[in-house]
C-alpha cells in the first residue's frame, strides 16, 4: 500500500488491478524524496567549507585546542569536493526517478484524482512536464548549471583556463535560486483527510452509482481466497470491519522544506562575504615590487590595522587586471609589532599574473631592481582579502618540524623563517629541518639571503642545530654553485640530484626519539604522496611523524 505521504493510499485501493504498475511510481516517488533529502543536506554542508574567516577564527583561537581536530580543518577542501561528488550522484537519481515519474504520471492518469496527478490528461507528453512546470523548467536549468560547474572543475580545465574554472563556480548562486523555485512548485502532495478517507476505504456513494453491492465489490477486487470460517463473500463482508470513505480525498502540496536546510549556512556564507567585502575594501600601499629569477615576482605592501600569522594566505584583487578575477597567494612576510609591511611571492604562470607584472614593472626594470617607494603613485589599485587560515600554521607548534618545499611551494615557509629571525624563543619549535628542492640553480636566490641571515643568526646565538638546511638541484649538467660569496654557508648545503626520502626519515627518527615531528610539504602531489606514505610508516625509534600537506597543483 502507497502510504499517505506520497498522497495516493486511496488509487492503490480502488486500481487493485494495477498493482505493479502503482509499485513502480511508488518506487520513483521515494527516491526523488530520498535523494531530494540527500541533495539538501550536502547543498547546506558544502557552503560551510567556503566560510574561510570562520576556518581561521577555529584554527588561531582557543575553541579548538585540540591539534589533532585543527588538523581536521585542513580537509576543509576535500570536503567541499565530497560534498560536490554527493551531489552530482544524487541528482543523477533524483533526475531519473522525476523522469518514471513524469512516465506514470502520464499513462497513469486518473480523473478521480485530478488534484494529485501532476499531468493534465492521460498520455500526456511527459516533455511537456519537464519543460512547461515550474518543477520541471527549474530542474532542467539546475541540471545544465550542475553540469557546467562540474565540466569546470576538472583538472585539466583548471590548469588550463583558471578563468573559466572561476566564472563557472560562481553560478552557485543561481544553482541556489533554482533550487528555492524548484521546491516551490508543489509536485509532491499529501493526503489532508486521512481520518474521514483513510487509505483503502469503500466509497459507498460511488459503488451504489454503479448499482455494485458490497459482495460483488469484494469479489471482484479482492481475488485471494476467503477465510474458512467465511465460506461465501456475503459472510466476510457481514461479519468484517470496513472502512468507509466519508468524503472524497483532499490532498494539498507538501511544505518546501529546503530553505531549513540552506538557510543557516547560506546566511553565514552572504555574512561572511559582506565582511570580507567590508573588510577588504580599502586598497594597500605597495611599498615596493622586487623581480627575482626564474619569473617571480616580490610585491611588499603595508595596510593599517592588518594582521596575520605565519603560514597564512591572503586574496589578491587587482581591478585593473581584472574585474571579478582574484587570485590567494601565501605571505612570505608578515608584519609584526615592530614593521607593518608584509610581502608575496608571485610565479609569472598564467595571464592574470603575466598582466598584474606588466602593470608593476615596466619592461626596462624587469631585471632584479627595486623600485623606488616615491614611484608608487603609478601602481595600480590592489586590494587584498584576508588573511586566512592554512596547515602551516601548525609548524611552529611541534618541537620538531620538517618542513618540505617544491620550487615556489617555499612560499609558505619563507614567512615562518622571517618570523624565527625576528624572534624564535616565543614558539614551541626547538629543531626544524628545512628540506627545498628547485629544478634551477637560480631559484634559491629567492629566499638565499634570508637563509644565511638566518644560518648567521643560529650560529651566533650557539645554537646551530636549530636549523637544519638542505637544499637540492634537481636538474643540473654539473657542479654549480649559487653565485656570490656571501652564499657560502648555503654552498656547503646545496646537493645535487633529488633527496633519498627514507634515509632521511630515518635520520631524523634517530636523532629524536620518542618525539612527534610534525611534516609539511608545499610542492607536486608526487612529492606529497611520498612523503604521505613515509609519515605513515612505523620506525623503531619510536618517533611518530604527523603529515600535514598544501598542494598547488
């Protein structure tokens, strides 16, 4: 029997003939509200995941002193992409049972139920269901902004044009708005009278127009065998209890119930979003703009009243590059108590990047030369949002650190070192093992002066185990060396060929033993993978190593 959610406890009874046929639209109608309660769900987690002032208020305050759950934040984006795959897979059923609905809907038309039925007359084109309702026009335009969004997504699309990727995403909010009509369209009805019709009961008016007595009622829909102490119909229907239909079904549209599942979470996403908009609406002073090697580019700025904490990351927007496009880059230098500037790093990859350098460095200074604060009346309009919460924030709060680097990926540790030369006594940190891996021998004139200043800093201070430097040619036609004489301390550091991960896993169990060393890379997801599997291995030092991981790829 159909239950009276679904509103049609009553066809079942009077279409006993059509009992497959019914279990079939019963089935489709239980899982579009199945997989419509699963849609909403996800579509109210998902948001969460993008709150990033809310992750970074969690991770930097004292509501959750647990590491291990503030590590838990740093799934925040394989959440959002869990939630993303949940949705596709739903609605991929949620489409397939709307479309056996639409199917039954039409060959199954009743006029004893007009009210109920969602077609207009029998075998009506269920196209015209999908495509002249509300319900049905809101669904289809949700499912071609779905698929959009998800085509977007891919990888490859995302290396490739990082713009369309961007512009795609943002059609959430029109997923949101169809979401909100779809509902409304009243498809799904619930019986009202179920005291005065309840399911299965006789229509007595209806059966006498149709000069058929109860005995020949029974006889004809009920074709199993009668009981033995009842040997003829006229017995059962004497001496049995029947429900009696006191007034004909009423059935009315069921309550849409998404916006409680959206609401919350869609409010705080808005709320968030006009903070960050209020926030970041003041644009900052660009002290200076430094090209370095290799196609990176150093931009230091200052603003009143910024904050931040190392490991962080901030969104760059440049108007003139762009109108809706910004772009989060990790701060190599954050400002303290004593200086208010702050810097990044940029990789000229990409037209936004390859634009945002035109417009700083004009074509005559693109060749490491510091420009002038005077000139800074010419820059651009750059507005950052920001900052906001990233894994490496946690570095500083292990006794032991190892700290993994890929190329540009030693963005994010260059503001940890800058904070441990400015003062490193504060922290939790005693030993940090700095591991940087480059393909150009060029590239570790980013962050060599700040390497040896630091190095000299240990060194005068007695405590020269402090930092652990090493650094690594991948790629290189013979022995080089990184020019000037003042690099000589990272000269005797610098190897060739790539680093033999268990050998140096190894090592640093045996030289701290017992101890919990906290691991961070930033660099391809082939070096992640392997240090991933290495953090996870047992040793017999009794050194346990927590992975912790940022992937710009």
């Amino acid at each position: 029997m159909l239950s009276a959610v679904t509103g049609l406890g009553s066809i079942e009874s009077t279409v006993a003939k059509n009992l497959p046929v019914v279990s079939i639209h019963q089935l489709g109608l239980c899982l579009s509200r199945a997989s419509a309660s699963v849609l909403n769900l996800n579509c109210s987690l998902i948001l969460l995941p993008m709150c990033r002032i809310l992750l970074a208020y969690l991770r930097g305050s004292q509501k959750v002193p647990s590491r291990r759950t503030r590590r838990l934040l740093d799934k925040s984006r394989t959440f959002h992409i869990t939630c993303g795959v949940t949705i596709c897979i739903f609605s991929g059923v949620h489409v397939a049972a709307h479309l056996v609905n639409a199917l039954n809907f039409s060959v199954n038309y009743s006029e004893d139920f007009v009210d109920l039925n969602a077609a207009r007359y029998r075998n009506e084109d269920p196209r015209k269901l999908l495509f002249t309702t509300v319900p049905g026009l809101t669904g289809v335009c949700m499912v071609v902004v779905l698929f959009l969004m998800i085509t977007a997504s891919t990888y490859a699309i995302r290396v490739s044009n990082y713009d369309i990727f961007w512009y795609t995403h943002n059609l959430f909010f029109v997923f949101y708005m169809l979401l909100m009509l779809h509902v409304s369209g009243g498809l799904l009805k619930y019986q009202t009278n179920l005291d005065t019709h309840p399911p299965g009961c006789i229509n007595l008016n209806r059966t006498s127009s149709q000069n058929i007595s109860l005995p020949e009622y029974f006889s004809e829909h009920f074709h199993e065998p009668f009981p033995e102490e009842f040997s003829k119909p006229e017995e059962f229907t004497q001496n049995t209890f029947v429900k009696i239909c006191m007034e004909e079904p009423r059935f009315q549209a069921n309550f849409p119930q998404t916006w409680l599942w959206i609401s919350v979470p869609l409010c705080l996403y808005c709320a968030e979003r006009l903070y960050r908009y209020i926030r970041s609406n003041k644009p900052v002073t660009i002290i200076s703009v430094i090209s370095h090697p290799s196609d990176v580019m150093e931009v230091r700025m200052v603003k009143e009243n910024f904050k931040a904490r190392p490991g962080q990351y901030i969104i760059l927007h440049c108007p003139s590059v762009s109108a809706l496009e910004n772009h989060p880059f990790t701060l190599t230098m954050c400002p303290t108590e004593t200086k208010a500037t702050f810097g990044v790093h940029l990789k000229i990859v990409g037209d936004w990047t390859e634009r945002f350098r035109d417009l700083l460095l004009p074509p005559s200074s693109q060749d490491s030369e510091i420009l002038p604060f005077i000139q800074s009346r010419n820059y651009p309009k750059l507005y950052i949002d920001g900052p906001f919460g990233s894994p490496f924030e946690e570095s500083l709060n292990y006794e032991v650190s190892l700290c993994v680097a890929g190329g540009i990926g030693v963005t994010p540790f260059a503001s940890i070192l800058n904070t441990l030369l400015d003062d490193w006594k504060p922290y939790k940190l005693r030993r940090l093992y700095f591991i940087w891996v480059c393909r150009d021998i060029q590239s570790f004139r980013w962050f060599a002066d700040l390497l040896c200043m630091l190095h000299n800093k240990f060194w005068q201070e007695n405590r020269p185990d402090y930092v652990n430097i090493q650094l690594y040619l991948s790629q290189t036609d013979g022995i080089q060396k990184i020019i000037g004489e003042k690099y000589h301390a990272l000269n005797s550091r610098l190897f060739i060929g790539r680093p033999r991960w268990k050998l140096l896993f190894d090592e640093i169990a045996k030289y701290n033993r017992g101890k919990t060393v906290g691991v961070f890379c930033c660099g391809p997801n082939s070096l992640s993978k392997t240090l991933h599997k290495l953090s996870n291995q047992n040793n017999s030092y009794g050194t346990r190593f927590e992975y912790n991981k940022e992937s710009f790829s």
